[in-house]
C-alpha cells in the first residue's frame, strides 16, 4: 500500500511540475529541463509501478 502512495506522489508532483512549465514558468530559460526533471519523475513512477504489479516490489 505505502508503495502505491510513493507512486502516486511522485506523479502528483510531475504533474504539478509540467503544469507550472506551460503556465507560469513558460517563459523561464530553463523551462526545458523542469520538464525533462517531470520526464524523469513520471518515469520513475511507471518502473516502480511496474515493480510492484509484476511482484518485484
């Protein structure tokens, strides 16, 4: 159960990540690597997930 909870933070987090990206932080220089930092994360997320659906986790 605490693992899903990780999971589902870490998205949460990329997903607030990326929409600060096309929103307020649109114009910032490095907008490019805020979103590859939310690639990362969402990555992350879908390995983890995929750990603990095949039994890994």
């Amino acid at each position: 159960m605490g693992l899903w909870l990780v999971v589902a933070l870490i998205v949460l987090s990329a997903t607030f990540i990326l929409a600060l990206t096309f929103g307020v932080l649109r114009s910032v220089p490095n907008v490019r690597v805020l979103r590859a930092v939310a690639a990362v994360q969402y990555v992350a997320a879908a390995l983890l997930a995929g750990a603990r659906l095949t039994g890994n986790a």
